[in-house]
C-alpha cells in the first residue's frame, strides 16, 4: 500500500542523485522479480516528496498507490485508462509533466517516444529486462529497424543519465536485500553507447566511483562483508560478472 523509500530499500547514493535530474532517461534493468518495480516507486517518492512537480506513471499493473505530497501523481493503468504504453506516454505528453514513469519498455514506438520526450526536458524513468548494464544497449537497438539503429544510439547517448541494474539476493535471516550496479552515463559512456558494443561500459562502471557508480561485484562483497548474505549466494551472483 505505501512504496518503500530509497533509504529503506538501502539503495547506493547515485540512485538519489538519478531521481534528482530534471530531464533524461533513467533505466531500472534486470530480469523478472529482481525489484525493479519497487525502486521506480522509490525514486517517484522522493521526486513526489522533495519536488513540486507533475508526475505521470503508466503502469501494468498498477503495484503501489501513491498519495500526492509536494507534487502531483497521476496513475494510469494499461488496460483500464490506456490502451498502451505507447498510447498512454502519448497521451501524457500533452499533460505538461515533469517526470513520466513508464512501467516497461517493450516496443520501439515505445522507446522512441520515451528518448524523444527525455531529451526535450522531461525527466523518463522505466525498466527493462536486461541479465546485465552492458546488454542495455544491445536490448533497445534490438526492438529498432537496422535503418534506424544510427539515430536510436545518438537519441540514447544524448538522453540516457543512468541505469540501476539489480539482483535482489536472499539474506541470511530469509529476508530480501537487493545487490545494485550503477552506471552514470559520463562524456566516456556516451562515446561508447554511440559507437560501440555494451561491453566496453563495464570499464566504464570500474572506473567511475569518482562519478557514484558501483559494479556489481561491490555491491555484493560488500554483503557479504557484512555477514548479510552468505558465500554461497554471493558466489551464484558473483559467476555471472566476474
């Protein structure tokens, strides 16, 4: 009934800096049930908390009910108030908001309407079912004609500002705790997203601390460290990044 803060939800402290932007895209990725739901209801919080801004979220389904604060909320259910995402986003544009939650991206009408919108100062925030921060890119030139693989990577290297990427892991006392890698899309990441493979964004993950991102490997010693997790789920994650 209520969406969990960001602090509750022990996220890093760039994902506070990402619900901060004014305008962009911001991706939650990961695969089915890793939290992503729940972190983009986090992050509408706070912008619905701190900010006096019109928020508009198009969701399927709705999951958490929001209660206007410093702002306005607007909920729109597929299926119910929209038809589509991509008709639901369309519609919302004409509403003048500041920020537009879209529950996921699955079509390129989609994705292109989102970019279009964060790049002429709306703040976009979606998810996206991804294994890992570097197939993004590879993800959403996957839903493009070839023809318009080009344009689609200048639009996302001018608009994307981050990605959260999350693996939600079980603690040692059967609770749940979510791992995060953080990527903050740098002068070095926009080269990359618009000449390159999603790989090379792994260097600029472990390079960037400076900028508040963190690799998955991080996230997870860190857990572990901390005797929350233990060696075994650390491993299970660990394998896939290493």
């Amino acid at each position: 009934t209520r969406p969990l803060t960001i602090d509750e939800l022990r996220l890093p402290p760039a994902v506070h800096e990402l619900a901060s932007r004014t305008k962009g895209l911001v991706l939650i990725t990961g695969s089915t049930s890793q939290g992503k739901t729940t972190t983009m209801s986090a992050m509408i919080d706070h912008i619905n908390a701190t900010c006096r801004k019109h928020i508009i979220t198009i969701e399927d389904p709705i999951e958490y009910v929001h209660e206007n604060k410093a702002g306005v909320v607007r909920q729109r259910e597929i299926g119910r108030d929209t038809k589509s995402f991509y008709s639901g986003l369309r519609a919302a544009l004409r509403q003048d908001p500041d920020v537009i939650a879209i529950g996921e991206m699955r079509d390129y009408e989609t994705i292109k309407i989102a970019l279009a919108a964060a790049e002429t100062g709306v703040l976009v925030l979606s998810t996206l079912h991804v294994i890992s921060i570097d197939k993004v890119i590879e993800r959403l030139l996957s839903y493009a004609p070839a023809t318009d693989e080009t344009q689609l990577r200048y639009l996302l290297a001018e608009s994307l500002q981050g990605a959260i990427h999350q693996e939600l892991l079980p603690t040692v006392d059967d609770q749940r705790r979510v791992a995060s890698e953080i990527l903050m899309v740098t002068s070095a990441a926009k080269n990359i997203i618009r000449r390159k493979g999603g790989f090379f964004l792994r260097s600029v993950i472990e390079t960037g601390k400076k900028h508040g991102m963190v690799t998955m490997i991080e996230s997870v010693n860190e857990l572990l460290d901390k005797k929350v997790i233990s060696e075994g789920v650390a491993k299970s994650v660990l394998v896939n990044y290493e």
